[in-house]
C-alpha cells in the first residue's frame, strides 16, 4: 500500500498531530506535503512507471484511491481546523 510509505506514515503522523493542535499552519503545511507528494504518484502513474513505484514501494492498491483518501483527508483537516478557530475567535 502507497500509506505504508515512510513519507506517508510520517504524513499521517502530522495529520494526527495537525487534528490535535488545529494549528491553521501547520494545517497549511501538511495539505501543501500532501499535495505535493499526491503529485508525484500522479506524475508516476502519468508516465508508465507506477507498477515499479507500485514494486519498490510495495502498493497493492490503486493509485486513483490513495489521492481521493489524501483530498479527502486534506479537506476535513482544513475544515475542521477553522470551525474550530472560528469558535475560538468569534468576531
């Protein structure tokens, strides 16, 4: 699985700890890691070579799903941060 990764376990490590701080940064940051390491599968899978990304790292699920989960992860962790905020700071 693509999530057995050293960069994405490091990513979801910061995603757990991004949940418990709700730090708008740190929120910013992990998406921006996320994004950018979902765009180099991407750009794998473009280019032919995701069944020797999908070897070396030892993936036995489809790429299509990991970025969905990823954007889907991204997306709550935002929304969740600023209702957060939002009730911390009422204007």
């Amino acid at each position: 699985m693509l999530a057995a990764s050293p960069i994405s376990l490091t990513l979801i490590a910061f995603s757990l700890i991004a949940l418990w701080r709700r730090s708008l940064w740190l929120t910013s940051v992990l998406c921006l890691s996320w994004a950018g390491w979902s765009v180099h599968i991407l750009f794998d899978n473009l280019m032919n070579r995701a069944l020797f990304t999908a070897q070396k790292i030892g993936c036995i699920g489809t790429t299509n799903t990991y970025l969905i989960v990823v954007s889907l992860l991204c997306v709550t962790i935002l929304v969740m941060t600023l209702k957060h905020r939002r009730k911390a700071f009422p204007q």
